[in-house]
C-alpha cells in the first residue's frame, strides 16, 4: 500500500487504478496461473476465513474487513465454504 492509501496505483503511487484494470489485471495472472475461476472478490472471504481459522478474534477480522456490524462477517465465511 502507498503512503496515501493506495494498493494499486502507478509507479509513483500517486494515482490509483480504476477497479476495471484491477480485476483485468487478476484475470489475466488467474489464467496464466492455471487456476480455477473465482472472483478477485473471492480472496477477500479467503482471507477473513484463514483469519477466523487461525484464531483471530472475529471483531478483529470485521475491522479488517470493514464491516459496519461483526454480524455480517460469518455470513463471508459460509460464503466461500459454499463455493469449496
């Protein structure tokens, strides 16, 4: 992440990408991996649920997630041992 808040932006940091070239740019590394098809979304709820099974408290993993309720975040990991 850039100095103002960026995960994904140009060579100086000082602009972000559009979210179109994000997922373009996933897609096209997902493929050349050889990995099955899911969502860039998909590694967002991967990530909550490898948090939760390694013992994070759950209102540590909402926060991360920015969740407004710590309610929503096990519906995210039911979410993806669905597509399992």
């Amino acid at each position: 992440m850039t100095a103002d808040g960026f995960v994904f932006s140009d060579d100086q940091g000082v602009t972000a990408w559009k979210p179109n070239r994000v997922t373009k740019t996933f897609l096209r590394h997902r493929r050349a991996a050889e990995l099955r098809p899911f969502r860039l979304h998909d590694l967002r709820h991967f990530m909550a649920t490898e948090m939760l099974e390694a013992g994070v408290p759950i209102a540590t993993v909402s926060r991360r997630l920015d969740h407004r309720r710590v309610s929503t975040t096990p519906v995210c990991q039911a979410e993806l041992r669905h597509l399992q």
